[in-house]
C-alpha cells in the first residue's frame, strides 16, 4: 500500500508569524543591558554583641546545652506535632537547675545519681547476657569486660550518691606524745640567730639571771616546813 510523504518547508523559512514577532522583540532588547547586581555587605556586630556572645559561651550551661540539643530526641507534643527544644530554653533551663544546687537544694543531683545508676545496671544486665548467649567465641571476653565496666561505674555513682546524702564529718585530733626523752617537731624550725665571727654560742651552758631566777646555794641549813613540825634542820655536826 502506497503512503504519502509529508512535504518539507524550505530551511531558512519562517514557520509562523509568531516566529517574526519573537525575532523582532529579541532584536529590540538585544541593546538593553542587565542592571548590576551589588555584592552583599556582611554584617558586623558591635562591640557590645560580641562581648556578650562571649559571655555566653563561657557559660557552663550554654556548654551543656550544645551536648543535649545535639543528643536528645524530638518531642511530641499534645497535638500530635514534633519538636526539639532550642538550645537557648534548654541553657536556661540548666541555669535554674545551677542556681537551686547554689542555693543548697540537691535533690536533683540526688535523682540524678539514683537514676544514672539503674541506667547503668540496665547496661551492666543486657551486656552479661550478651555475653552468656556468645559462650566461649571471640566476642564474649569483650562483652564481659564492657559489663564489669559498667558495674563498676554503678558501684562508683552509689557511693557518689551517699556522699552527697550523708556527707563526712571533719575530725581533727590534737597530737599528744608521751615519752621519755623524745623530742617532737611539728612545725619549721625557728632559724637560729646570727652571730658575729669568732663568737661562741653560749646559750646551752650560760647561767638562768634576772628576776625570779635566784641562785640555789646547796650547803644552806634548811628550814623546816609545816607539813613536818615534828622535823628540825639538821645541827651543824661533822660538817666542814
């Protein structure tokens, strides 16, 4: 059966007149030039907005904040709709935890040690039974030593938390040395005196002068007490 072909338009041909109006509204703005864009001036803060952003990052609690924005999940609300916190309402939210704890108030800190170490022996219990479910394969010795681990830093936070609970009393005992010709320096020793050159040091062997440091003549007769009235002094006999 015979089909008939299309006949083709002579190249260099217009098909429509749409095509000369097109043609001719290029040519009459072909001469337009595109305005200029102007580059973006960067902002710059103030002296005084740097100074506080400063402040802010050496805050401790904006510190935390980045570390629970970036690990903490989405929230649900009650309509249904998640969301996350931004890291400026949760460093306030740490600041007032701060300020209770400065003030005395640990029962946060408490519920927060109590809670870490169930969270801990939940990791201790799901490691050890890792471990017995791996038996003797390469595995299990690692699983094994993750969960002592764990443990440990459970045993560590309890006693974290008793010492917050019931904190240490401070005794101080005084020394007391009771000896016979002992000689106890507790302290720096005092430094010695300076001397001139050539002269002895005389302070060991010189005698005890001044008021109330009277001589003690040894061959004096005695005076009776009252203690003894019945005692007398010793008459002068075979004396020198």
């Amino acid at each position: 059966m015979a089909t008939r072909k299309a006949a083709r338009r002579p190249a260099g041909k217009p098909h429509t007149a749409k095509t000369k109006g097109r043609q001719l509204r290029e040519r009459a703005t072909s001469h337009r030039k595109l305005p200029t864009q102007r580059p973006a001036v960067p902002r710059v803060a103030s002296p005084e907005e740097r100074a506080k952003g400063a402040r802010t990052n050496a805050l401790p609690s904006f510190h935390a904040a980045c570390v629970v924005h970036d690990w903490q999940p989405e929230l649900v609300d009650g309509d249904g709709v998640n969301f996350t916190p931004g890291v400026n309402e949760i460093a306030a939210e740490l600041q007032k935890q701060a300020e209770l704890v400065h003030g005395g108030e640990l029962g946060r800190a408490e519920s927060m040690l109590i809670t870490q170490a169930h969270a801990l022996q939940a990791i201790f219990a799901m490691l050890a039974q890792q471990a017995k479910r791996a038996q003797l394969t390469q595995g299990a010795q690692g699983l094994l030593g993750m969960a002592l681990k764990a443990q440990a830093q459970c045993r560590a936070t309890l006693q974290t938390l008793v010492e917050v609970k019931f904190p240490r009393q401070t005794q101080f005992v005084r020394q007391q040395n009771v000896a016979v010709n002992q000689q106890v320096n507790n302290g720096t020793a005092a430094p010695a005196m300076p001397r001139a050159h050539g002269e002895e040091d005389k302070s060991s062997t010189e005698l005890i002068e001044g008021a109330g440091h009277e001589a003690v003549d040894c061959s004096a007769p005695g005076t009776p007490g009252a203690t003894h009235p019945k005692l007398a002094a010793v008459a002068p006999i075979n004396r020198a």
